[in-house]
C-alpha cells in the first residue's frame, strides 16, 4: 500500500525478532515542475508524474510544452544528468518542448535562450556548453547574445 503512494519511490515494511513493525520509505525527488493545460505536476528519476506537495516546493526547472510517451526515458535522462551536474541544476531554470520533441533552455544568469535541439549526445552538448560558459566569462559579449545553439555537437553557435 505504501508503494502505491504518489511520493515513495520504495518501501520495505518488516518485523523485527522482538515484534516490532518497522517501516523503511524511499522518498521521490521531484527534478522537473511541468506546467501545462492539464495543470501542474513534478517528474520524478524516471519522468513519472509527482504530485504537487502542500508542504514544499522544490526549487527544480519548470517544464513548458508536450513530452510524448516514446520520449519519455530520454528526458528522464536529461533531467537526472541536470540534477546531477551543480552548474546545470543552478544554470538552468526552464525547459522548453517543442512539437518536434526539440528542446530550448532557458538559464537564471544570462538574457539568451539555448537551443539544445534533440535529446541526442546529451553529455557531449552539455559539455560544450560548459566549455562555452568558462571562455566567454571572460568576454564582454556574453550578455549581449539572444540565443545559443548547440544542436551541433562540433560547435556552440552563437547570435546576437
């Protein structure tokens, strides 16, 4: 019945040799707050739906647009390797879905969007990115440009 709850990702419910009951609950970690016509809800580790909580809001990026079911273990990796990743989880504040599944991001620091496209070469996009991040910290144009294009996992594109 625990395991059923929205909340628990695990539960293991016991007796001890003395009788006593003893109760062990893994708790879900919200990663992403999806707001969408059908209302509000967090993704868990494996983008599957948490409610909302009374008792806390979790400070994760919000997700805007339609993830399709086929899409859904690929996202869930991308969310686990943002959470994962103390840059990212801090840098990144939305996530945008396009139609064709495409991603967008939208980052707490700078005025520009990222254009990360399909959730494909994952590691190697967020890499460069962060490579892009430590060389243009240096550059005074940083906060002058409007979108930054990884769709290419050879290059960061960027424009003003």
């Amino acid at each position: 019945k625990l395991n059923a709850h929205a909340m628990i990702a695990h539960s293991e419910v016991f007796v001890d040799v003395n009788g006593k009951l003893h109760a062990e609950v893994t708790q879900k970690k919200a990663l992403a707050r999806v707001m969408s016509s059908n209302g509000s809800y967090y993704l868990d580790n494996k983008a599957n739906k948490m409610p909302l909580s009374d008792q806390f809001s979790a400070h994760v990026p919000v997700v805007y647009g339609e993830l399709k079911e086929r899409n859904k273990e690929i996202f869930a990796q991308l969310l686990n390797t943002i959470h994962n990743d103390e840059f990212l989880k801090t840098a990144i504040t939305g996530i945008k879905i396009n139609g064709d599944q495409s991603v967008v991001f939208t980052v707490r620091h700078f005025d520009y969007l990222i254009e990360f496209g399909h959730l494909k070469e994952i590691e190697k996009k967020f890499d460069n990115y962060k490579a892009f991040v430590h060389y243009a910290k240096n550059d005074t144009l940083i906060g002058q440009y409007k979108n930054v294009n990884l769709r290419f996992t050879e290059q960061v594109v960027c424009t003003k």
